[in-house]
C-alpha cells in the first residue's frame, strides 16, 4: 500500500501495518500473543498414549518443552517486528531486523501447517479454513453494514449479539468455562496463521522498497541462523520421540478395566484387537463403556475430570498392577459391573446412541 501519511515527507513510502492507528496496536498484539495462544492451545492435544498416530508425533513435536530452541528464533522474529512497528523507517534500513522479519514469516507458516496437521481430523479441515478466512469475511460484512448505516448503530448491534452469543453458549454448554475453551481452541488453531499473514505483509514490503545485494556478512548472519534452526529442529526431534516413549503403552485411566478385560474371554466377553500402533491388547465391552463415560465426563466437566484422574492415576495403576492373573481380572470384571451399567444407562438416556459409539473405541 503507497500512501503517505501526515507527518511524513513525499517520497517515504507508508507500510501497510502502518497505514491506520488500531494496526500498530491489532498487529503487536498478534505478534506477541500468537505463541502463546499456539503452545496453550497444543497442551490440550497431547496424546495421552503411545496411539501410533502421525497427529500424536507432531502435537507432541509442537510442544513447548520440545520447542525449547525454537523460543530465542521466536523471540528474534517478533522483536523485529515490534522494531518496525515502532519506528520502519529507521529500523528498516537495518539487514538484522528485515531478516527477523522474513524468519518469522518462515516459521509463523511452520506452526500454522503444524498444527492443522495436529488436529487429526482430516473433515474438520473445512471448519479451520473457515476460522482462518473468518475475520476477512467479517471485516468486509461489517464495511457493507456501516456503508448503508451508522457505524456506532452497527457495532452496538454486533458487539450485543456476541455478548449474548457468549452467555448463551455458558448457558447450554454444560459447563461456564466451556465458551472459553472454545475462544481458547479458535485463537490457538487461529494464531500462527494470522502471525504468518502480517509478517509476511510486513516482508514483502521490506523486500520491495528497502532489500539490496547480499552481502558476506549478510550471507554468515543467515547461515548463524540457518545453523541455530537445525539445532533447535534436531532438538525438537529427539525430544518428540522420547515424550512418546514415555507416554503409556494403552490407553490410561481405565487401568482396572484394562486388567479386568484379561480375565477368561468367555466370562469377560474379552477379545483380541489390534492397535494404531500396531500392538495388541485385549477388549471387552465393560472396557469400551467405561472408556465411553470418561470421554463423556471430560466434556460435561473438565476440571473434575482431571482431579478424579489425578487419584485414579495413583490408585488404579497400583490395584491394576496386583491383577495378575485371569481369577482376579475375572473378580475385578464383576466388582465393575455396577459402575458399568451406571454409567450405561445413565449416558444412553443423554445420547441414545453411546452404545454404537462405545463399540468403536479401541478398535484397529
């Protein structure tokens, strides 16, 4: 965009992050908060087993802990481009700040493809293209609103509408924090890409009116950085394997119910299956309903989910690891026949069709 604004000679071409006041203030804010959103948001999609799943491997690789080397590439890039938000003129004559800026384009489009590949639903793809696209389409709803009426009339309307958007969705949810895991899901997935789309705004100006030859300290400062990415991504490599390999080899939290599907198959009701990651395991349909009822209960109430879990972790790896034999997985399997027609009948009456769903977990 070339457009000059007050304050600034003729011949000074204006950025296009500079060209309205709510920019400088919208994009730092991006720029900042992007990661931050991006690395909350993956912790909820940590694979709680070793599934076998590529999805897992990459979550897992976009960890924070794994991306440990990639923080200072992160933090070169974004302070660059608070430097030209502050001041592009000066700061733009400068190879170390445009060339922070090209990085995180780079790597802003690293994250924004890593994640989508971490999402595992290859059907929901249609659903994050459209929360990426969504504030563009918004913006050009809301110029051809306030083209025909008042700005300040539209805005009160939409900002009314979001608000009771916002209480419905605590109302009907099931849970208060639920709208805000949502808000929380939709800036993570979100995030890196925004990132991407203004720093590479903010490059293809730089490389327009301010690049010139490469030079050979230019050429020894893109290979320090070269250097530096190679070490942070063998980094992250090596750390994503060894979280995977530290993660359970079946599925958690239903310990005594694993255990208990290894009683005799003919009174269990257990069979054989294989696994994602090609292992075998044994399976019965107590295993698959009780399976089916935590699912159920994370989404109803999270937070009482991970404290029961918290517990469950203890004690039942403890009472499971003493079932060793097929007589105590028999008892075991009876003891749980209570808790699994519970749970049954109470989450058929809230969705009838929790058997056909159940019947789908832990298959190959």
């Amino acid at each position: 965009m070339e457009e000059n604004i007050e304050g600034i000679s003729e011949g000074i071409v204006v950025p296009p992050m500079l060209d309205a006041a709510w920019k400088y203030f919208l994009f730092g804010f991006v720029a900042i908060s992007a990661p931050i959103f991006n690395f909350s948001f993956i912790e909820l999609l940590k694979p709680e087993w070793q599934d076998g799943k590529f999805s897992s491997y990459i979550n897992l690789f976009l960890l924070p802990e794994a991306s440990l080397w990639f923080f200072p590439l992160l933090v070169y890039a974004v302070g660059c481009y608070l430097l030209l938000l502050l001041a592009a003129e000066r700061y733009a004559k400068f190879f170390g700040v445009r060339f922070g800026v090209y990085t995180g384009a780079f790597l802003a489009l690293q994250y924004s493809l890593l994640t989508l590949t971490g999402l595992d639903s290859p059907s929901g793809y249609f659903y994050v293209l459209l929360i990426y696209f969504a504030p563009f389409v918004f913006a050009r709803f809301h110029r051809r609103l306030t083209s025909k009426w008042r700005a300040s009339l539209v805005n009160g309307i939409l900002i009314g509408l979001g608000l009771a958007a916002f209480v419905a969705a605590m109302t009907f949810m099931g849970s208060p924090s639920s709208p805000f895991v949502l808000l929380l899901m939709f800036l993570g997935i979100s995030a890196p890409f925004w990132c991407f789309l203004i720093a590479l705004q903010a490059a293809r100006w730089l490389w327009k009116h301010h690049e010139t030859t490469l030079t050979l300290p230019r050429g020894f400062g893109i290979f320090a950085w070269l250097s530096a990415y190679a070490f942070a991504l063998q980094f992250d490599i090596l750390k994503m394997f060894e979280l995977y390999n530290a993660l359970p080899t079946e599925p958690p939290n239903c310990y005594i119910a694993t255990a208990a599907a290894k009683g005799h198959p003919r009174f269990v009701g257990s069979r054989e299956v294989t696994l994602a990651n090609g292992k075998t395991m044994r399976v019965n349909r107590q295993l698959q309903r009780l399976k089916a009822a935590e699912i159920a209960w994370v989404g109803i109430s999270a937070p009482s989910h991970r404290m029961m879990r918290r517990l469950y972790d203890v004690i039942g790896k403890r009472l499971a690891k003493r079932i060793q034999n097929p007589i105590l997985a028999d008892i075991a399997y009876f003891i749980l026949i209570p808790v699994e027609l519970f749970s049954f009948f109470v989450l058929k009456s809230i969705i009838p069709e929790i058997q056909i769903l159940s019947e789908r977990l832990y298959r190959s």
